[in-house]
C-alpha cells in the first residue's frame, strides 16, 4: 500500500554555514565597527542568539539571518523570534528558537486538512511526524498538493514515498 510520511526538519549545517556567514559579514561591515554585535548558535539547545547595541543593528543581523537562510535554502518558518529583551548595560539580546519536527497540536490540524479532504487515505501522528497511505499514489499526492497550498506556519517535507 503506497504510503509517505510528513516531517519538519532542517539541515543543521546549513544553519551553521548560514550563521557563520553573517559573523563574518558583521565583522567586515563599516556600521558594525567598534560595537559588540555578535550572533551565536546553540547546538544542543536548537537555538540563536543574536546580541547588539541597538534596535537598528539588531534589525540588520536579523535581516542579514534572513537573506543567509533562503540563500542557504532554509525555510523562514524554521525561526521562532522571541521578543527582545535588555541585556547587560545597554545592549539588546534577542533569542530564536529553532522548530523541528511536528508537535501534537499541528499533528491533528494536519490530521484534520486530510480528513475534510474526504480522499481515501488515512493519517496517523507517529512521534513527530505523520504518515499518510492510500491505495493510489495519485490520492497521496493531492494531500501534497493540498498541504503546500494550506496556510501552516511550519515547514513540511514529504518523505519516504513508497509504493
């Protein structure tokens, strides 16, 4: 029985790639001399920090995150900003935590996309992921179809096609 599962993930040395050239483009940009910008990521904690002396250069790295990523083919919707908070003096510190994965939540709102789609597959949540089989490949891949189409603020891959 022809079946694919859905996933959110990203390729963590990408984002390192992507995060390692934004350090090196505040290092070589003029309005960046002499101030204590920087942009680290966690690994383990699957997040980024970035640190500025204010709002402007903090909006800057941001946008700069942002270019290096869809350059770097990352989904945007990977990123969840948090707000920005003071740091030490007067610095700004702002936190992104990074998504992978499908919690149970977007789970059954995916689940649910499915059911009203009144095709003949069935879904079921596995862990993090879904897995979605039918008897026509043609019926799996109008799920495909009609997920890419459907306004969800994560990013979903379509893997493990099997027939």
């Amino acid at each position: 029985m022809p079946s694919f599962d859905i996933v959110s993930k990203y390729d963590m040395q990408e984002l390192d790639n992507a995060v390692n050239i934004v350090v090196r483009d505040i290092g070589n940009r003029y309005d960046f001399r002499g101030s204590k910008t920087s942009i680290s990521l966690d690994k383990s904690e699957c997040r980024i920090v970035i640190l500025a002396d204010n709002t402007m250069q903090l909006a800057a790295v941001v946008d700069m995150l942002k270019s290096r990523a869809i350059s770097r083919k990352i989904s945007l919707k990977v990123f969840d900003f948090q707000d920005e908070e003071s740091a030490a003096g007067t610095s700004i510190r702002q936190k992104i935590i990074l998504r992978q994965g499908i919690d149970q939540e977007k789970g059954k709102k995916i689940n649910k996309l499915i059911k009203e789609k009144k095709l003949k597959v069935q879904s079921q949540i596995q862990g993090d992921q879904l897995r979605v089989t039918g008897k026509k490949i043609d019926d799996l891949q109008s799920v495909i179809s009609m997920l890419k189409s459907a306004d969800l603020d994560i990013d979903l891959q379509y893997v493990n096609m099997k027939s």
